[in-house]
C-alpha cells in the first residue's frame, strides 16, 4: 500500500462525495491523498472531538462502543462508503486490525466543495435524494440498492390468509367450505367467533360455532378478517431495538385499525371489515426496511436515521407490498399516500382518507399532536364529512366512542 490519490472508483462509491458534480470531484481529487496506518493503531477514541471524516479503502478496522458490540468494518465493504463513526463527539474507538489505506478529510472541505457546486446532479439513482438527512445514511442506501436490484426481501402474505382467500374467490364456495378452511387455525376461529359476537357485528343471538359465524359476517367480510388477524405473524424480529420498533409499529397499526373501524360504521359505503384491514397495512412498507436492519444491528445505533428513512420509503415499499399480495390499487394508494396530510385524490379515495383522519385523531393529547395538522383542518376530514350517516354525527371517535375502540384492541390481544 501507498499514499496516492484518490481512484475514480473510490471517488464514486464514497457518499456523500459521490453525489458532487464532476468538476467538484476532479478538484477533490487534486486536493487529497489517501493515509496509511499502521495494524494497531488507534484512529480516534470514544467521546473524541475532531473535524475529520475518515473512510476505510484498504484493510480491517474494529469498531468499540459501549452502546453497541465491537464490530468489523472493512475496506470495500457498504458500511465503508460511509464516513466511520461519524460523530460529534465520536462514540466509538476505531482501532486498526491491519494495515489500513484511508481517507480522511475535512469536513468543512466537503461543506465548501458542496456549497460551490451547481445545480447538476451526481446521482445515478440508487441514493437519488441529495437532502442532508439522507446524504451520510447507510439503512436508507442498503435499502434503496436493494430494491433496485430487486433483491429487498418483502413479506409474504400469512398462509392461513392465501387459503381462506382462495377458498372465498371460488364461487361455488359455501360458509361451509370457508369454515373448514378456517378451522384449521384454532387462533383464527377464535377471533372470528369474538368478532361475530362483537357490537360489530352482534346478532341477537349468541354464536358458538364457526360455520354460524362466517354466515353472519359474510364470505367478504371473512377474507379480510382473516388476513387482518393473521397480519401480526409479520411483525417480528430478533435484535431487541428492531424489536422495539416492530412492537411500536404494529400497536399504532392496531390502534389505526380500530379507530377506522369505529369510524366505518358512521359512514355510508365504508366496509368495517375492510376499514380495519386498511388501518393494519397502512405502514406495511416499514417492515422490510426494519428486517434489513434486524440483520444488521449497527444501522440502528442513529435513530434520526432509522426515522428518516422509513418516511422516505415506507410509502414506497408499502405500495410494493400490495401489489405483490394482489390487493386493489385502493389499498395500494393508501399504503402510498397515508402520511400525505393534503391529499387530493384524482378520484374518490374513501379508505385512504379514513387512514389519515385515523392517524391524526390518534395524536390528540399525545407528544405527536404538535407535529401534526388538526385532523379537522385536512381535506380528508372534510371528504369523510360528508360520507356521515347521521350529518350531525362526529368523526371524533377518540373521545366519543371508547368502548369500542377497547372491544377491537381485545380482539387483537
């Protein structure tokens, strides 16, 4: 190894200096050399403070903190197209394993090169959003080539959910043949059976017996239960902070749920049934984002990240999901456009606006309800409006309708 400049190569594959313009890069190129460091060495310590950003072109180097396991980076790796460690002050202590070939540069160069470069775009597509946020973050990269190449890993539909909505799309299908579908899952008949006998759905009899309760809901109405109920077998993971973030996310997914259920039954032409599923896959293009990073534990050390990557790509990859489990392009725009306060549908999109009112009353009184819109002030709200059964009804469920939102919630317990 030997001091030199910097290849074209390296030059490209480094971020965020490969989304500068060309002229910016060839003058990076004239300014900086790469460094050698010798095996053992220390490159900088745990809460050190300095204005560097190094990267690892050649050879091993052991990453130590006291929030995470000791870790390996080496050259040629992802994770060292990203500057190492690049904190203020540094949380971990980078030790050389072997001989090491880096680059380390200033940080305020790079603000310069930046600041004087035009409006040309350096970026091929796979990293194609240049916002600070996002320039140094290694889960919004992995993520992002992945689904350019076709390779993220997307969930499958639950098992249980394919057959039943297999058996439900047969039209010589019985509330027989679906039950016995069913039945097999002692979990999901269960539910059925609770849900049928809920203030949903509650007839004046009590139903003991699955076939009776497929018949009082309805084949179309079973499809989607079902497969709501079998949702939750999506929400898993093995590392404890994706852990965290599974048990977070599928908690608001059923709160969602059971708030545009509620809201549902006060309005025409709005399926209960298919309210509550909307509510459970509204933020479905979260999980393969946090399955990457279950696998990967050091790219859930920046929460900042973690979070500005699944706004920038939940809606994306959610729509991906959809539209590999053959469901309507009604849930597909939803799964798009849920977080989109000011949507304007081209057409009528009643579901999609049922999931934004959803969310925004569900931030009343909370920490979020600052960062948000009053469900009130969006077009959403004023479209479902509309819809009401009663036109002196409320859409705020939240404080008037408790009790069912508790009787959901325990159906998914």
């Amino acid at each position: 190894m030997a001091i030199r400049n910097l290849s074209n190569e390296e030059i490209n594959s480094l971020f965020p200096i490969r989304n500068l313009p060309e002229k910016a890069k060839e003058r990076l190129q004239e300014m900086v050399k790469t460094e050698e460091i010798e095996a053992n060495s220390i490159l900088f310590s745990a809460e050190s403070t300095d204005e560097q950003q190094i990267y690892i072109l050649e050879g091993k180097l052991q990453l130590s903190s006291k929030q995470a396991n000791e870790r390996i980076i080496e050259g040629g790796q992802v994770e060292a197209r990203f500057p190492i460690d690049n904190n203020t002050p540094r949380q971990a202590t980078a030790i050389a394993l072997e001989p090491l070939t880096i680059l380390s540069i200033k940080r305020s160069l790079l603000d310069e090169l930046s600041a004087e470069a035009s409006s040309e775009s350096a970026s091929d597509g796979i990293l194609d959003d240049s916002s600070s946020e996002l320039l140094y973050n290694q889960l919004y990269f992995e993520v992002t080539q992945g689904m350019q190449a076709d390779k993220l890993e997307l969930p499958s539909i639950p098992e249980t959910a394919v057959k039943v909505r297999s058996v439900i799309a047969d039209p010589n299908t019985s509330s027989e043949k679906t039950a016995q579908a069913i039945q097999q899952d002692i979990a999901i008949t269960a539910q059925l059976i609770k849900v049928a006998n809920s203030p949903l759905f509650r007839g004046r009899d009590k139903i003991e017996a699955l076939p009776t309760a497929v018949t009082r809901l309805g084949l179309k109405a079973v499809g989607n239960l079902v497969t709501s109920f079998t949702m939750k077998m999506i929400f898993n993971a093995k590392t404890k902070d994706v852990k965290n973030r599974i048990a977070a996310l599928w908690t608001h997914s059923r709160d969602i749920a059971g708030i545009c259920t509620v809201l549902a039954k006060k309005l025409k032409g709005i399926d209960a049934d298919k309210a509550m599923l909307a509510g459970l896959v509204h933020d479905i293009g979260a999980i393969p984002v946090l399955t990457h990073a279950d696998k990967h534990p050091n790219l859930m050390e920046n929460p900042q990240e973690v979070e500005n990557t699944l706004k920038k790509l939940t809606p994306v990859i959610g729509k991906m999901i959809l539209d590999k489990w053959n469901f309507t392009e009604e849930f597909a725009e939803l799964a798009s456009n849920a977080e989109n306060w000011g949507y304007e549908p081209e057409q009528t999109q009643s579901y999609t606006d049922l999931v934004i009112v959803a969310q925004l009353l569900s931030f009343k009184n909370s920490p979020l309800e600052d960062k948000h819109p009053e469900a009130e002030s969006t077009p959403a709200y004023k479209r479902l409006k509309t819809l009401l059964k009663d036109p002196n009804d409320s859409l705020d469920v939240i404080e008037n309708a408790q009790d069912e939102l508790d009787s959901i919630k325990q159906i998914f317990n």
